[in-house]
C-alpha cells in the first residue's frame, strides 16, 4: 500500500512540475520558469510554422511513454501540451512533426516570438 501510494505522489509530482503555469504563455516566459527542454525541433503545418518543446522524461520508474510535450506557434505563443507524449497518440497525429530539424533554444527564442504591430 505504501508503495501504491508513493507511486501516485511521484506521478503527482512529475505531473504537477510538467504542467505550465496559467500566466505562462508565450515561450520566453516559459524558458524562464520551465525545466530546459530535452529536444525542441521547429516544423510546419498547412503552411504555419510550430515549435514542439520536449521536456524532460519523468523517472523510470513511473513508467512514462514519452516526455511532457508543449506546441507554440510563430509568435511563440503556447497552444497546446499533452504531459506525456506516449499516451496520447492523438496528440502526435494532430501535430505530426516527424522527422523535422532540431534547433537550440537560442534560435527558437529568435523565431518564435511576438509580432511587431
């Protein structure tokens, strides 16, 4: 029973730390108060340009599929996450990034940021 309950704390926990906060936004904000990223690869559908932002895995032991996942659009805005990319397959069929290139975080906070009005 301890060991159930342990279990669901830490899941709990990963779980908690892998949602953004409400007031965080757009993605230079979230570099600032989110885990860094393991990967973040830049891709394109019907004709938008998208950053897929993966966070880190949780802990083996919790038996996650895949890392929290975040989508910002061109002007960096958060439009959708899923905490754990391998239970959602939905998830990656609505995005589809497959084989798309990897970029460093200084370079998505270059093109992925606010427009200019």
């Amino acid at each position: 029973m301890l060991a159930l309950s342990l279990d669901l704390w830490l899941d709990h926990s990963h779980h908690k730390q892998s949602t953004p906060p409400e007031e965080v936004q757009t993605l230079e904000r979230f570099a600032e108060v989110m885990p860094p990223p393991q990967f973040l690869q830049s891709f394109q559908r019907n004709e938008n340009k998208y950053l897929l932002w993966a966070g880190p895995s949780a802990p083996w032991y919790l038996l996650h599929s895949g890392p929290p996942t975040y989508i910002f659009d061109d002007s960096g805005r958060l439009i959708d996450w899923t905490p754990d990319r391998g239970d959602t397959p939905t998830f990656d069929k609505k995005w589809g990034w497959e084989d798309t290139p990897f970029i460093p975080l200084d370079e998505a906070k270059s093109r992925f940021k606010p427009r200019v009005r």
